[in-house]
C-alpha cells in the first residue's frame, strides 16, 4: 500500500523537489508513496481569481482568504480522510516521534502557505495540526512541508536500504533518544588521524559500550536537553 501525500499550495511546481531524488525519489518511482499537489490558485475568487486580499485593521502583505483556503482543502479532504498539517513557525515542533506517527498512518495533507498569511478563522474551523521546524522563518510552508515529508518517507517500510541504519539513530528510541556516536570507514590513517581501535578490534560487546558512551558524552556536551526528556536510569553509564 502507498502512502499518500497531498500538497495544497500556491507554487506546486516547488514538489516533488528534493523528494524527486536520492531514497524518497526512488520510493516514489516505485510506488511505496504517492504525490499529489493541489494548486490552491484553482479556488480563487472572482473574476481575478483572486486568493489573498489586504489584511483587516491594516498592515503590511497579503492575507489569504479563509473562503479560499476552505475550497481548496474541503475538496482534497472530501476525498481523502488523512490527518492535515499546516507547516507555521507558531506550530508545535516537528519531532522523530511526530514523524514515526504519521508514517505508520495512511498519509498525510500538507496546507502550504506564506508565513503570516491565513485567515485565523480558516485554522479555526478547519483545525489543522500546525508544526513548526523552528524557531526561524521561512518564506513560506513548502520548504517546510519537503523537509517533514522526507522525515517521514524515509521511515516507510522499503524506503531505507538497511532497516538498522533507520533503528539506531539519533532521536528514535532505540538510540535511547540520543545524539549518533561517530561513524568510520577506510582507509584506516587518514591526514594522521587513526580510527579508534575499539572500533576494527572486533569485540562487538566492548563496542557497543564505547559507541553508547560517546552517545551520551556527545548528547550532555551539545544537547543536555535532551536527556531532560530522559527516564532517568539512561542517563547514567550502562552497566
Ligand atoms: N513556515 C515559515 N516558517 C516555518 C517554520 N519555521 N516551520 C514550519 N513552517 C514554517
């Protein structure tokens, strides 16, 4: 079964974009998941067409209509019963957990629009998850919407080559919600610098001891936030 992406948007030639290439562009070629863009200018209003307008009580940009944004999702959901996202800097953030949900769902439904730019009572009625990347803005929600797709794609069964690279790394569970130890490969001395011995000796036990260690010195050095989100018996050394 594929999983469905819609995209509704303004400028549905930004997609499939980075998702046209490399393991998502190679998923979509062979059907483990399907785009569908959605140009939200077809629900335009009146003889212009006209999807924004100027804001009320003044300001500066445009506002898009919340009579607009309602068409242009009512006839995608009309159709399809999947969950809708609308990529806001104001939105809860973007996480591996949220990611790891959606892609064991059915699909999913991208709102993308400027920054600042709907009517409130569109979000209102229509109640969208709104997710955020960050504490940054964007010039609009599909730069937004191909970064949390390619989250998301890449964790679709058959996406990813091996299914361990996708297991154990930084903040799935398996990885104990830590930062990825460093990796190496060949040639074994490089500009002087050796690999670790650890690392080729063989002792899998041992290693497995070392890559957790630096883990969790690499997790406390550049985000001690996140063992905050830690049970509190993973922050100590394993035994
Ligand atoms: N649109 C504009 N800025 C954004 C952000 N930081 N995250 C998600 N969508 C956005």
């Amino acid at each position: 079964m594929s999983w469905d992406a819609h995209i509704i948007t303004g400028f549905p030639s930004m997609f499939p974009g980075t998702l046209g290439e490399s393991l998502a562009g190679r998923a979509l070629h062979d059907g483990l998941w399907s785009l569908t863009t959605h140009d939200v200018r077809a629900h335009g209003q009146g003889k212009h067409k006209n999807i924004d307008d100027t804001p009320a009580g003044g300001g500066a940009g445009m506002v898009m209509r919340a009579d607009v944004a309602a068409s242009a999702l009512d006839s995608v959901t009309a159709r399809h019963s999947l969950p809708v996202l609308l990529p806001s800097p104001r939105g809860v953030r973007w996480t591996q957990s949220l990611a790891q949900e959606l892609a064991e769902g059915a699909g999913a439904i991208f709102f993308c629009n400027r920054y600042e730019g709907i009517d409130e009572r569109f979000i209102e009625a229509r109640a969208p998850l709104e997710v955020s990347l960050g504490d940054y803005i964007l010039s609009g929600g599909e730069p937004a919407a191909l970064v949390m797709l390619d989250s998301i794609l890449r964790l679709l069964p058959g996406v990813m080559g091996k299914l361990e690279s996708g297991l154990q790394e930084s903040f799935s569970a398996s990885s104990g919600g830590l930062l990825e130890p460093p990796h190496y490969t060949r040639p074994p001395v490089w500009e002087g610098l050796e690999i670790p011995q650890v690392v080729t000796a063989g002792d899998h036990e041992k290693l497995a001891e070392w890559r957790h260690q630096r883990a969790l010195a690499m997790t406390r050095e550049r985000r001690p936030d996140l063992l905050e989100d830690l049970p509190q018996n993973d922050k100590s050394p394993k035994k």
